[in-house]
C-alpha cells in the first residue's frame, strides 16, 4: 500500500524529498507504534484496579455469564473513569434540607448519599429510554460515587451532609458519562459471554478485557489466579495461559496487546517506500 502510494506520488514532490526525510517519518512513526504498543500493554486488564485487596476471578460462559452482565456489574471497571465535580447550586439545595433531618446519633453517611441520589439517577436514566434496569443502573451508579465521598466516615451532622451530597450530586454531573461507560461494558460483557472462552469476573466484577489471555497472564504475575474451569479453550496455570484447541496457535506467545512482529514489519514497508521514492527520483532526473 506504501509503496503504491509512493508510485503515485507527482514527481515535482517526489524530487521534493529527501532520504534524511524519510529517515525522520520511519523513527517517527515507529516511536509512535512502540508508545502505542506499551499503552495497551500497561492496562491489559482495562480499567479494572487490581492494586488492593484480595481477588476471587473466573471465567463464566453462556447463560450463567450473560446473567451477570448487570449495572452492579461494572462498578469497578468504570469506577474513576468520570471526573465532573459537583456544582454549588446541588450541594447547597441538598444540605440544606439534610441539615434539617439529620439525627447525630444515627450517622450513615453511604447510606445518607444514596437517599439523596438514587431517585434524581434514576429519572436521568429513564430520560434515556431503552431497556436498562434503571433502579439498578441508579444503585450502581451512585455506588461509584458514594463510596468515594464516605471513604472517611463524617462524626457529625455538618460533615455528614456534606459528603452525603458531594457524593450524590456528583454523581447527577457525571451521570451520562457513568452510563455511556456502563453501557460500553455491556456490550463487551455480552459479546465475550457468547464466546468459548468465555468473560472474566473478579470479586462479581465484569473485567473488560480486550485480550482475556494477555490479562489473565498479567494476573498471574501478581500473583492473581484465575479459574478458567468454565472455559472450553483456555487452559491457564500459575505462569497464565496456553492455547486450548479451539484457538489459533500463537497469540499467546505475542506480549500483551502488542501486533507480533510489528515494528518489524513497519520498517520493511518504510524501507520499501525509501526505495521507492528514490528510484522514482532518479527516473525523474532521467527520462
């Protein structure tokens, strides 16, 4: 393809170029392909955060799969993935009329948040339209947001109200890109269900993986397991996985999300098209 476009390229132009040109475009574009290649291979797991606690993975397949493929599902994976702060006019509106019911002595401040962040979700959610479970969508959605303003637990009605409302109204500002990111993994989820070898959950959580191996391998580095029992095709062990039968030999000697033999590959293209600008020069200067 490079070097038929290089054929056709008009000769004032090809005559234009020089070889210290060409030189700089393959470093370049190389340099490109290998940041590419370390970004895909530095989240293997996507999004999902595997830096704490403690893991129970595995692979489920078909109907069982399909099933968890729910809102409470991909908390984890879309956990972060949104960052809209909340505004004045919320949190004030929602203090002030949690200051009014408020008790001191029966502080619950996830579930305080929830109260004040369920219900509003919810009506975004069924503004959308289509056939998501928008209770649960809701649920989850505030989860992510409320557990991360409650992480330190308030002592008093003041701090209460404050994180409880921080936690939903963030939640209201972040709402569409919380529910595009939960949809994109419900497709995902679905898709890898009707698969053989199946979809990843740890701890009940959808891992959106784009290469189930490549992660799985990367897991056992951290000395995470995964069990694959469900699988009919991944045979995976401490070190990660083997080829099963059903699968094309090779993918999982490549490094994870990384083309096999890429950079290679661009360079002999690359060094094709120097070739060929320069022989198309020389025909020019000689007609």
């Amino acid at each position: 393809m490079l070097l038929g476009f290089a054929n056709r390229m008009p000769r004032p132009i090809l005559r234009s170029m020089t070889y210290r040109t060409f030189v700089a475009f393959a470093l370049s574009t190389l340099s490109f392909l290998a940041t590419t290649n370390a970004a895909a291979a530095d989240e293997p797991c996507g999004k999902f955060d595997f830096s704490n606690g403690v893991f129970d993975c595995k692979i489920e397949v078909e109907g069982g799969c399909t099933a968890q493929c729910t809102p409470l599902s991909f908390k984890a994976g879309c956990t972060g993935g949104c960052s809209g702060t909340a505004t004045q006019d919320c949190t004030g509106t929602c203090g002030e009329a949690c200051l009014i019911e408020c008790n001191p002595e029966l502080l619950d401040c996830f579930k305080g948040c929830h109260a004040e962040c369920d219900a509003e979700v919810e009506a975004l959610c069924e503004a959308e339209g289509g056939t998501v479970d928008c209770a649960e969508q809701a649920v989850a959605q505030c989860d992510m947001h409320c557990e991360t303003s409650c992480k330190v637990p308030p002592s008093n009605c003041q701090d209460h109200c404050v994180s409880c409302c921080n936690g939903g109204c963030t939640t209201q500002v972040n709402f569409q890109c919380d529910f595009d990111c939960f949809a994109e993994l419900k497709g995902g989820c679905d898709v890898q269900c009707s698969k053989p070898d199946g979809a990843l959950f740890c701890n009940g959580q959808y891992v959106y993986a784009s290469d189930i191996t490549a992660c799985i391998t990367h897991l056992a580095t951290q000395g995470i397991n995964v069990d694959v029992s469900a699988s009919a095709t991944l045979e995976c062990g401490a070190d990660g996985c083997d080829l099963g039968a059903d699968l094309s030999a090779g993918v999982c000697s490549t490094i994870p999300g990384r083309i096999p033999d890429a950079e290679i590959l661009m360079t002999l293209m690359l060094a094709g098209l120097v070739m060929s600008v320069r022989r198309s020069a020389k025909a020019s200067r000689n007609p």
